[in-house]
C-alpha cells in the first residue's frame, strides 16, 4: 500500500492567493499557519509559508519530515532528496519542475530558497502525493490532512446479489456519496461495494443522526476515480458541524461491474469555538447540506442578553432597503414585505433573532412559480441559528 499524504482540498478556498503581495516582515495576524491533522503545528520561523508570484509557497523539508520521510540537502547542487520508502522526490533550487518516483511534476512557480530551506508552491505538494492541498484565504492557513487510507481491489464475485445490483446502478460519485454518508451516521458498510481492509475498519471518531454530502469535485487519477466532497453532520441534540473534507477513491470493477470504495482519507477543520453562528438550509426534507454562511459576513453578538445577526443575512432573502429611521424593510419574492428595526455595533447593523423570527418563522409566501415556507430555529446549546427554506413548486 503506497504511504501518501492525503490534504483534501477546503471547498470554499482556492489554492492560488490572488492580488497577495510579498512582505519582508509581517504582524503576527499576517502570517501564515500549517495545520496538520487539524492541529496547528508548531515550527521554526525558517519554515514560515509565504506568498509569491500569487502562489502560496510551502518548506519541503518540514512537511515532509511530518509525515516520516527523511530528507536530506546537497548545497553543492542546490538539490533537495526526500525518501519516505516507497516514494522518492528530487527537486532542485530554481527549477519549475520536480522528480517524483521517476516522473517530472511541474512547477506553478521555480523551488525557492529563503532563510536556508526550500520552497515550493503548495500545489506541487498535492500533485507530488497524489493528493490535493487546502489554502484557507480567510484564515490564512494551509491545511494537510492525515495519510490517505487504501485496501485492495473488489472482485464482483465476492458481492452479494442485492450489493452487487446497488453498486452495478451507482456513478462513482454516488458510491462515494453513500459510502460516506454511511460512515459517519455509523452505519455499516452495506448496499455498495467496499474493500475487506476498509470494512474491517469501518469506525468513525464521532457518528450522526443527519448527513450531508457537500459536492467538492470528481477526477480520474491512475485508474481510479477521486471524490472530493465536504461533509456536514446534525448531531442528537440539533447542534450542526462542518465535519470535514473528505476524499474517497473509487475505483472501477472488473467486468463494468459498477464502483467500490478503495481509499479513505479525512482533513480535519477547525472545531466549533463557542460563538454562535447561522446556517441556512434548502430543499424539502432537509435533502440539501445546511450551509453555515457566518464566514461570509460579520459574526454575530450578544448585546444586554440578545443574540444580534449581521443586517447582511437579509439580502438572502430578498431586495433590502434601509429607511432613513435606520430599519431595515426587506421585499420578498411574492412583493410583500418586511420592516425589521436595526441595531447598530461597532459601525456594523444587526437584527435581533427575536425580529428575524417574528419575521420568518413560520412565513409562507406563494408566486407563480413556487410556494416557499421559513422556518427559524435557535438551538441555544449549540449556539447555531438554523433558517430551513422549503420550496414547492406548484402542480399544473
């Protein structure tokens, strides 16, 4: 089983850091962080990322070493040696391209050297691995997972009937969907087709009552299909969670025999922190992944005992205007309405939960196209506000 690194990539990130511009020294709040295994790691000011030519450059040497390679540097050729047994990469300062197990990976951007270690764009550490690496612009982070988890080939003739059907009917992307799904509501791994080693494994650290698969994206890599997706869990007391950023390969069975789940690797994200925060949720039945949108907008706060949300939330909704009294009139999709009065913190509006219920619990609104129906709840011990959104379109 090859060793690997798995770095999932965070759905909402990219890996390029556009219009960024290169400081000689910077605040502490500026700089950059590694997490690995959803930890944040500690490490010399040597190691520190930075960002050039809008690509986030990483030290070869301290990522590597984290995973159990040995690593070694020969200043007489500016070249770099990593060893992880079975897995070698070369790379030499100043060039665009690197050797991994025998094949060149190309560089975004030359190795560089600064402050005696090498560097190279972050996602050249992905494509080295086979794996995909996060950059968080938001938190400025660059985030790598624990080592992908892989078993052997699936024979169809190891299925029973009813999983071999099931798998037969299901795209790679469904499989993986299930799969997942399966596991983190504690399920076991049944109705799809999964290998012996993974299945003789088949326990997450915590499990779920709802789960939600969150598209990421789908590519074939040597003979195998990778799914990226990000998972979110609703626990037994309400309480939601960005679980993670998953990869599951699948892998293609012998005789168009359908797919079976062959790899699993997770990257933690960071745990909730005690704020509150607001997930919107769509779809009736709650068969779409409730999103947390706090990140997206200035975080809620508590004024005299009152959960204030940020005045922005409401252009979800809806037109918004502000009157010259300072509250907030929304018009929603069927015309009609809403006056909500407006708070103001910080140089920053909010809206009281107390309002944004009175306005939306329970409000059901109709046009020529859909009936929509809001439900609003806050879940006190989690600290979450949730505004489920169903839509009906109408029959005939």
């Amino acid at each position: 089983m090859k060793k690997r690194i798995l770095a999932a990539v965070l759905m909402s990130c990219a890996l390029v850091a556009p219009g960024a511009a290169e400081a000689a020294a910077k605040p502490e709040s500026d700089r950059i962080g590694i997490v690995l295994n959803g930890s944040k790691a500690a490490y010399e000011a040597s190691y520190q990322p930075f960002i050039q030519a809008d690509r986030v450059q990483v030290p070869v040497r301290y990522l590597f070493e984290s995973f159990g390679a040995e690593v070694r540097y020969d200043a007489s050729t500016g070249t770099v040696y990593a060893d992880a047994g079975d897995m070698t990469l070369t790379v030499k300062t100043g060039s665009t391209s690197m050797t991994v197990d025998g094949r060149s990976v190309k560089l975004d951007s030359p190795a560089t050297i600064r402050g005696g270690r090498m560097f190279v764009p972050i996602r050249a550490i992905g494509e080295a691995l086979g794996a995909n690496v996060g950059w968080n612009a938001n938190t400025r982070e660059v985030r790598v997972g624990s080592p992908i988890v892989r078993g052997s080939a699936v024979s169809p003739e190891s299925l029973d009937a009813d999983t071999a059907a099931r798998a037969r009917a299901m795209s790679a992307y469904e499989t993986a969907v299930v799969a997942l799904t399966a596991y983190y509501k504690g399920q076991t791994p049944s109705g799809f087709a999964v290998s012996p080693e993974l299945a003789a494994n088949w326990q997450a650290e915590q499990t779920y009552e709802k789960v939600w698969a969150q598209y990421g994206s789908v590519k074939e890599e040597q003979g195998r299909h990778v799914v990226e997706l990000l998972m979110i869990g609703q626990d037994r007391n309400g309480a939601l969670r960005t679980i993670g950023a998953d990869v599951a390969e699948v892998t293609p069975m012998a005789e168009s025999a359908g797919y079976a789940l062959t790899g699993l690797g997770h990257l933690e994200l960071p745990a909730p922190t005690g704020a509150a925060s607001v997930w919107i949720g769509r779809g009736a039945d709650s068969s779409i992944a409730p999103q947390n949108v706090t990140a997206d907008m200035p975080a809620p706060i508590e004024q005299d005992g009152t959960l204030l949300l940020p005045a922005e939330l409401l252009n979800r909704f809806g037109t918004v205007a502000v009157r010259s009294d300072g509250t907030y009139t929304l018009t929603l999709r069927d015309g009609s309405a809403k006056t909500l009065p407006a708070s103001r913190s910080g140089g920053k509006a909010y809206i009281s939960i107390e309002a944004l219920t009175e306005a939306f619990d329970g409000l059901t609104i109709r046009d020529l196209q859909e009936t929509i129906e809001y439900q609003v709840d806050w879940n006190e011990a989690a600290r979450q506000v949730l505004i489920q959104i169903e839509s009906n379109h109408p029959v005939g």
